[in-house]
C-alpha cells in the first residue's frame, strides 16, 4: 500500500461533517478531513497535511456533488473568509449535522449513552442574525481596508459588508472606514461593532497595539457626522479594557419581554431571537420545576438569571466581570425583579449554600475544576447546563455523571452558516 504523500491526488467518498469546516472520509483505509467538503459527495482531492492518524485534503474537482450541497449566499465564502464555514450546505444538513456532532461528543468524551432524543430548532434567520462582529483593519492609507481571517491563517480576505451580520452593522461599516480617516488613526489595527436589534444603535470599539494609548478628539456632537454609529471606544491591545471616548455607553437591547443594558465587554449572545429560544428552554424547565433558591453560575448582564428569577423564590447571579454585575444589578431594578442578586464570584466561593436549581453557562473552554467540585458539595435537584463547545459540555458532564443523570436534550441553531451551535442539557439529581 502507498502512503499518501502532500501533492497526491485520490477520488474519495465523503460521509459527514466534523465539528469544523470538513467533511470526513477514507483514503487507502486512512481518515482524511476534507475542507469544505460536503455528506454524501464523491470529489478528486489533493492532500495538503500528513498526520500520523489523519490526512488533510482540499477538493480539486467534485465528481458527484453532495444533495446537501447549496450555492452559498455570500460571495466572499468563495474567497476563503473565515467567519463563515458551512454556506455550501443547506440548512436542514446544517442542523443535522449539528445534532450529530453533538450526540457523539456526549457518547465519545462524555461517556454517556442511553439519552433522550435531541430537540432541535432551527434558525428563525439563517441570514442577517449576528449583532457582534470583530474585524481586522489591514491598512489606513490611502483608503481603509478590513476584513476577517481566513480559516487556520493569518491571512484577512477584504470585505465592505457580512451577510450574517445586522444591517445596521453593515450600514456602519462605510461610516467606520470614514472616522477612522479623519481621525488619522494610523496605528489601528482591529475594531469591533456591537447593535442592538431593538434600537439599532451601533457601538463601535477601536482597536489598537498593546501599549498604544490613543486619545481621541470626538465629542458627541462630532458624531452628528456618522448617523450609523451612536458611540466610540478605544482599546489598547486584543484583551485591553475598551476605554470611553463619546456616545452612549451601554446598548439598550430587549429580550424575551426584559430589557437590558449591554456593555463594551460584557457578554450577550450575539443572536436575539436565539438567544429568546434558550430564554424559552429554560424558562419551560424552570417552570416545571420551580426552584426555592436558584443560582446562576455565569450571569453575565442577567440574560438567564432574570428569566429564571421570575419563577424562583430566590436567585443568585455570579460573575468575575464587574461590569457585567454592575449591568445585571441595574438590569434588575430596570425590570422590577427584586429577588435578583448579583456579586463578583464564582461557585467555589460560595461556602456553605444550598440551591435546588444551578444554571451553567461557562466560557467555550467550559467550567472550572472547582465549579465542578462545588457542584457536588451544594448538591442540587437540577443543573441547567448551557453550552457553545460540545466537547467541552462533554467533559464536563463525564465528571457530574456518577451524580446526576441527563433528562434533556436541546439544541438551539443559534449560529447558523457556521458549524457552531448551542445547547441547554437538563440534569437531575440521582
């Protein structure tokens, strides 16, 4: 048998997607990751990587396309931008997949068998969803130029808009590219926008080198000039604290019937009506279940910890973001939720309490080892556990198993055109 070797070509039958922009199949008995290949197809590869157990391959010609295979919606996926990975599939496959992915990771890394069957909804809006994007600026003179990364490289593919991303993002891109001009901020090198569905106001946030301190001659009125972009801030660094410079300095947003204020760094999920079908997923186990006391475990501004409070005696929200507790505080009171309280913390500072509901909604890299722990020392009835990465989710559950067993299964297609999603996995105690 030939060892395949970078530069080889071979016809390969490919079976699924992965949890990544590849399809999956077989050369010479060996597992090759075909970039945006698609389930179902038969295609000529070239191989591009040689690992010990896998292959990595690019499609050269595709034989026989997948039935799932779809022209994508937006004309810079053909250039390799990385901010989308599944446009070449429809939907439905889309979902499927997801669904998929997600059971074999519960099975695979989690250890888990026997569970209750995936319910699954899909996008509302497939298109024109996200209300937070990050972009990399290129170049300043002559012209501003930004764009994102493309998958697994440095390399930024330019764009003047982004077909997953609010209109009233796109809208201000123009206006973005033009105060960054007349500003003269030749050492930026990065910006983010954030909109609110419900009132369309834009925050913009400048990025600049670590260390690089700018001060900005923008008043409030200046932005008179930029009707698309109702505030400014500045950052030093990828992960520097965004600094005020004009404008509003929260977001109003509305969500399943609460409002919230929303901050430069404060988390949000950056699609609303799926974030209202996660709303509506544990409001209905809540429900089901109301809780005496119940706390949240990563409150952020209080998306979850106010919904759930309005069916529990008592509810806690812990976050180790100021400002995200500060926000959740004053969100609260906006809402007349008076049994909310809120502190900087995690679960393993918590000492001696007891709740019968925890909710978890942790970072991609999932939950610390002393969340965990403290989980089995305040012992609840039920766990709501709430997850972008489902290999982590799966970790995690492995190591809550011997104490809690899987009751639920829900899978939000919160970020369609891309292979990520979420999930609410509903626990109880054994």
């Amino acid at each position: 048998m030939t060892i395949p070797d970078v530069g080889d070509l071979y016809e390969i039958h490919l079976s699924d997607l992965t949890y990544s922009a590849d399809a999956v199949g077989r050369i010479d008995g060996i597992v090759a990751f075909v970039h945006r290949g698609a389930p179902g197809e038969t295609a000529q590869v070239e191989v591009t990587q040689v690992k010990k157990r896998h292959l990595r391959a690019r499609i050269n010609e595709i034989l026989s396309p997948s039935p799932d295979r779809c022209t994508p919606p937006c004309a810079y996926f053909g250039d390799g931008c990385g901010g989308c990975q599944w446009q070449h599939i429809n939907l439905d496959s889309q979902l499927d997949a997801k669904a998929r992915v997600f059971i074999e990771a519960l099975n695979r890394i989690g250890g888990l068998s026997s569970l209750p069957d995936v319910r699954c909804y899909p996008a509302p809006q497939p298109l024109a969803y996200r209300n937070h994007i990050r972009l990399t600026v290129t170049a300043v003179r002559p012209q501003v130029e930004f764009g994102l990364k493309q998958e697994e490289s440095h390399e930024v593919v330019p764009i003047d808009r982004c077909e997953i991303a609010l209109p009233t993002i796109n809208s201000a891109l123009p206006q973005v590219a033009n105060l960054i001009k007349n500003l003269r901020c030749f050492r930026v090198n990065g910006l983010a926008l954030r909109t609110s569905e419900t009132t369309g106001e834009v925050m913009v946030i400048l990025i600049f080198p670590k260390r690089d301190n700018p001060k900005l001659r923008l008043a409030e009125k200046d932005l008179a000039n930029y009707p698309a972009i109702h505030s400014v801030y500045v950052q030093s660094g990828e992960r520097g604290k965004p600094t005020w410079v004009t404008g509003k300095q929260n977001l109003s947003e509305t969500a399943s019937g609460l409002s919230f204020k929303i901050g430069p760094e404060t988390f949000f999920q950056n699609n609303l009506s799926g974030l209202e079908q996660l709303v509506e997923i544990v409001q209905h186990h809540v429900q089901a279940n109301p809780p005496t006391v119940a706390i949240d475990a990563h409150c952020g501004v209080g998306a979850f910890t106010l919904p759930v409070a309005q069916n529990a005696k008592a509810t806690f929200g812990l976050d180790l973001q100021t400002e995200a507790v500060t926000l959740a505080t004053r969100n609260a009171k906006t809402n007349g939720i008076t049994n909310a309280n809120f502190r900087v913390g995690h679960l393993a500072k918590l000492g001696s309490v007891k709740a019968d509901l925890i909710v978890l909604d942790p970072p991609r890299n999932g939950c610390w080892r002393e969340d965990l722990e403290a989980i089995e020392r305040i012992a609840p009835q039920h766990i709501l556990y709430i997850s972008c990465n489902p290999t982590t989710l799966a970790r995690d559950l492995s190591k809550l198993r011997a104490s809690y067993e899987v009751v639920s299964l829900d899978l939000v297609d919160l970020f369609p055109m891309t292979y990520h999603f979420e999930t609410v996995v509903g626990l109880r105690r054994r």
